[in-house]
C-alpha cells in the first residue's frame, strides 16, 4: 500500500515543493542540504531506536508475543513505535504547518488544475481518447526533461538540453546508489559481519551523511558562493516594505555555475570512494573499508545541488511548476536507486561474488564516470551569458575606441601662423573630412 501510494519519494517530492515556495528564488542548495541532512540523521538514530526496542519492549500491552517469542525477540514494538510517529506527523501537517502558498496564488492554481482536468475528461470524448489522456496527464511530470526551444535575451531562439543533461546526470547517481543494499551483503561476505555489525555500519554512514549535509556542505556553500550585490536603492522611512527583487539573470547563471561545482565534486568524491575500493587489497582490513565507504558520503551533497539547480533552470525560463518538478525528480529516484540499481548490482554480485567481488564498486565507479562524461556537456547559462563591456574586461577607453575602429593618432587642429594646411601627424590618412576641419578652424566657425 505504501509503495502504490509512491512512499518515501512522494513524501520527498512534496516536501521539497513546500521548501521551494518558501524560500527565496536563486541557489538553494544550502537549504536543501540542511533538510537532506535532517532526514540522514533520523535515518542513522533510527536503527538504533529499533535496535534498543528489540531487546528491551517497553509496551507489552499492545500484545503477548512482545519481547522473546520462540526463543527469539520479535520486532512489534517498533512497528507500534514507528506508527505513534508517523501519526504525530500527521497532526503536526494537519494542525500545525501553514500553507506554503498564499491563498490567491493556491486558488489560482487549484482552479487552472480542475480547468485542465476536466478539459481532458470531456464527456462527449471516446473511452480510449479518455485513457489516452489520463495516461498522458500521468506521465507529464516526465516530460520536463525533454529538450525545449526557449528564447533568449538578445532575441534568439535556441533548443535548451538543460533538463534533459541534468535528469541524465540525476540518474546515474541514483542507479550508482543501488551499490549499497548489495554493499551490506559484500561486508557480510569478506568480513563476516552480522546484523548487529551492519547495523553499527549503517548508523555509521547515516551520521557521517548528515555531518556533512547540516554543517561542512552549508560551511563551504557560505563560504565560497558567490555573494549578491546589496541594493543601492534606499527606501524613504514610513515606507512600506516591498516584495523581494528577483535575480537578474547574470545572478542566476552565478548561481547555476556554483550549483554545477557542487555536483562535479560530489562525482568526483563518490568516483574517488568507488575506486578506493575497488583497488585495494583483496583482503582489506575492515577499517579500510569503513573508511572509503564512508568517504562516499560528502558525495551527498548532489541531489540537493541538483534540486537547487533545476529551480534556477525553471526561473531562467519563467516557469513555475515546481511541484511538477519534483514529482518528476521523485519517479527519476524510484526508478533508478529504488528498482534497476538494486537490480542491476545484485545480478553482477551475484555472477561475480566467488570471483571478484568488488565488480559491483567497479561498475557504480564507471557509472559514475559516465555521469561526469555528461554533466561536462550541461551548460545552462548559456542563453544568460552578455557580452561584457570594455570597462570589465580592464579597457581603457582609447583602447575601447581603437577596438571599435577609430584611431587614437593626435589631432591638432590649431591654426598655423601662415594659415597654410596642417600637416597631418604620423599614422593620420590625409582626406577631404581633414581639410574641411582645417578651413572651418581657421575661418572661425564652431561645430
């Protein structure tokens, strides 16, 4: 039932909707990572929760077979547990959590959604135009990644692969993230590990996701990204405030080359990790292992970074449809960390284990290399770029003049003593327009 009604990735989609309409436009990976961040943490405290309810059940009321059944102990209490939070979420979004949209801009929307809708389920339409049509309405979130003809600044009309690069590049991290189920089963393999030493691991890698998700990711965001420039424009005292003012669109390619620098080092991090341990020893110590493994975990940093970019490629093109956005992102990681990728490396796990086991690393690093293969090619500042001016590229203004054309020779146009002709200084072409200056001056008229 949780699978059908899409599960953790619609809840992921619909919260990273509400934090985009709550946030400011520009880069908003630093809150992205920050939330991410959030969720690796509960993913790392929780197993120990579990764990520390499997051994000591404190709610023996809701059932007998809690605690030891069989010689065993039984997993009820934290299932019980786990659906007292999920309730108490429930009432915190019913009860406590605002609308992230104001009421006419979520009006307007609900009325453009219904209007479409039943636009698509006409009555008088056939029962197989009807499916059609709903099957498309299901499938348009998926249609953001195709490539689309936008105009830009100066006039020009371009085909933008933007979206359709950056889903590529989305996917190959999540299908290279399908390793890690099949990571679990490799340590048990080689290093003989249980379920109390992988759940030690898997606490061990949740934490160090979400150290660097909460603190070192947003550390080096707010040091190196690139700070906007303070309104000159100061407002009168008594005025009212106004709205925020949107990112030019030299602002928003800034932006979109920082978050484009995000994900190529968390590639380049996760590629690094794969590799380590793919060319090390056959018989690694464990702490090597633990450590390579966990080094994979600053590569955390590219799903946020690309949902921070994906924003700013939909504000570059005036769309907001960034519900749509996400859902689609949502589909994207089901498809490829949540079915093929668990497929994919457990086939080669399993043709592979008694020869070379660490084919599964090798293939999640080519993946990985492939994906940085493609994201070289996404440039979605293009259509933002302006030509500079002379002043910014350090031209004086003679030099300006002189690159448009015109000479920088001297021109003295002071009347000689003998009212005969000037004779024109070194590098000066002698022509009619010369002369014409040369009688004007000495006749006494101005221009």
């Amino acid at each position: 039932m949780e699978g059908l009604l899409g599960g953790w990735g619609t809840l992921q989609a619909a919260t990273s909707a509400y934090i985009s309409d709550c946030t400011s436009d520009g880069s908003r990976a630093h809150i992205f990572s920050r939330f991410t961040g959030v969720f690796y943490l509960g993913f790392a405290v929780g197993p120990a929760i579990g764990a520390f309810l499997i051994r000591h059940p404190f709610i023996p009321i809701f059932s007998p077979a809690i605690g030891v059944h069989n010689g065993a102990p039984t997993v009820t209490s934290v299932f019980y547990v786990a659906a007292t939070a999920s309730f108490i979420n429930l009432l915190l979004a019913l009860f406590l959590f605002p609308e992230s949209l104001e009421k006419k801009k979520a009006k307007a929307a609900m009325v453009q959604s219904s209007t479409s809708v039943a636009a698509q389920s006409d009555s008088d339409a056939p029962l197989a135009v009807i499916g059609q049509s709903v099957v498309a309405h299901f499938l348009s979130p998926l249609t953001l990644f195709l490539p689309k003809t936008i105009e830009t600044p100066d006039g020009h009309k371009r085909t933008d692969w933007s979206m359709t690069l950056l889903a590529i590049v989305l996917f190959g991290h999540l299908l290279s993230l399908g390793v890690f189920q099949i990571k679990y089963l490799y340590a048990e393999h080689i290093y003989g590990w249980g379920a109390e030493q992988l759940s030690y691991y898997i606490s061990t890698m949740g934490f160090s996701r979400a150290l660097h998700l909460l603190f070192i990711l947003p550390f080096l965001i707010a040091t190196f990204k690139p700070k906007p420039k303070p309104p000159q424009a100061v407002e009168p005292s008594g005025a009212q405030p106004k709205q925020p003012v949107k990112p030019s669109p030299a602002a928003i390619a800034k932006e979109m080359r920082f978050d484009i620098s995000l994900i190529r080092g968390s590639l380049i991090i996760d590629l690094f990790a794969h590799s380590l341990v793919t060319l090390s020893p056959a018989h690694a110590s464990q702490a090597l292992f633990v450590g390579a493994t966990a080094m994979s975990s600053f590569g955390a940093g590219l799903v946020p970074a690309a949902n921070s970019l994906a924003l700013c490629i939909m504000q570059s093109r005036g769309e907001d449809i960034t519900g749509k956005l996400f859902g689609a992102f949502s589909v994207l990681q089901a498809v490829g960390q949540m079915i093929l990728g668990p497929i994919l490396f457990g086939i080669i796990y399993s043709e592979t284990v008694a020869t070379f086991p660490k084919a599964i690393f090798a293939v999640a690093a080519g993946i990985l290399l492939v994906t940085i293969a493609v994201l070289c090619m996404l440039r979605p500042d293009a259509g933002l770029k302006t030509r500079r001016k002379a002043k910014r590229v350090g031209l004086s203004a003679a030099e300006a003049l002189d690159r448009r054309g015109r000479s920088r020779a001297n021109k003295d146009l002071r009347r000689p003593s003998d009212n005969s002709m000037l004779i024109p200084t070194s590098g000066e072409s002698v022509g009619p327009s010369s002369y014409g200056s040369v009688f004007a001056s000495s006749s006494g008229t101005t221009s």
